[in-house]
C-alpha cells in the first residue's frame, strides 16, 4: 500500500495512462506468443503485466478520486475511468489467454498456423551478468542491425521500460522481450548468454 501512496504523489495521470497503455500492448503480443510457443516463461511476463496494471489501475483511480470536487469534475474525469477499466480488461484478457496455455489447453491449429506464419515473433532474452550485453546501451550495441532484433521492452525486477531508446543501458539479470526472426533470436540469445 505504501508504493500505491508513493505514486498516486509522484506520478502524473498522462504518465500512468501512457504505462498503462504501452502494458497492454505488449501483454496482447506476449499473449499470442504464448499461444505459439506455449512456453510459461512468456505466460509468467503476461501474469506480471496484468499485475502490474492492476496496481497502476489502483493508483489512477486514487489519483482521480482525490481530485474529485464536484459533479464537474466527474464528468470531465469519467472518459479516463473507463480507459483505466478497459486496459484492465485488456491486460486480463491477455492473461485469460496465457493462463489457458499455460493450463495446458492447445490452441486451435488454425491460430497457431497464423501466429507461426508471422515472419517475426516475440521472446524473451535474459541477460546474464558478464555477458557481451550486460552494462552496454542498445544504441553501443546495435542490436537491430547486428541480430535484426528489437527490444521492444525491458524488465528489470518489476520495474517495466516499454520502448526503450538507445541510451537504455542493459544490465546482467534483465528480461529483455524481443521481436525478430529465428536467427537473430538464436544470435541474440547466445550474445546475452556470456557465450557470444
């Protein structure tokens, strides 16, 4: 309850919206990743988000609630209510979704056939300590052109860094949520293995 204090003080509504949205784009693309390659690691990062935007969700609504002085107010505020509920639906969806595979529950073969079509698909990275990626930027390490592999996020603990640019700096123990093709994958995951 503490950090929800913390940051219903520190935070700004358009900051906590544009987290909010930017979880649950990536928790629907960790979601049909999940549906092709039916890994829990992936089913595990969409538990996270949805977690994670529960608790924004939280902080939002307390944020709103505290700035509430009049009918005025709630009719000005209600459109950012229902955005925060329908990210919320989003994200539990996402892991609606993940939950089922991760249960066991094979996708249908027509919509593993879609996702498995798709020239790029999303993984997840960890970053070892020691290893060609730890203590490097993305912009040192030019992933995109040396892999033809995008992080397109990073989690570090529990903290999130949706679309990061190239001075994120990548450190040993990090989950890098990557898109790309299989070789860049294999290349990349070798790269954050110690053994590039």
């Amino acid at each position: 309850m503490e950090k929800i204090e913390e940051e219903v003080k520190k935070r700004t509504v358009v900051e906590l919206l544009t987290e909010m949205k930017n979880l649950a784009q990536l928790s629907v693309d960790l979601a049909y990743s999940v549906l092709l390659f039916g890994s829990p690691e992936l089913a595990e990062e969409v538990r996270r988000i949805e977690r994670r935007v529960d608790e924004l969700s939280m902080v939002l609504k307390a944020k709103l609630a505290l700035a509430i002085r009049d009918l005025e107010d709630v009719r000005h505020l209600l459109p950012i209510m229902e955005l925060t509920q329908s990210m919320e639906v989003i994200t539990d969806a996402a892991n609606d979704i993940a939950e089922t595979v991760a249960m066991g529950a094979e996708p249908h073969p027509i919509v593993q056939k879609a996702i498995a079509e798709s020239e790029e698909k999303i993984r997840l990275v960890r970053v070892e300590e020691g290893s060609e990626l730890d203590g490097k930027t993305l912009g040192e390490l030019r992933l995109a052109s040396e892999t033809g592999m995008h992080v397109i996020a990073i989690r570090r603990g529990s903290t999130w860094i949706i679309g990061p640019d190239k001075d994120a700096k990548i450190l040993g123990g990090d989950v890098l949520i990557v898109r790309g093709r299989d070789e860049g994958y294999r290349k990349l995951k070798k790269m954050a293995s110690g053994r590039g």
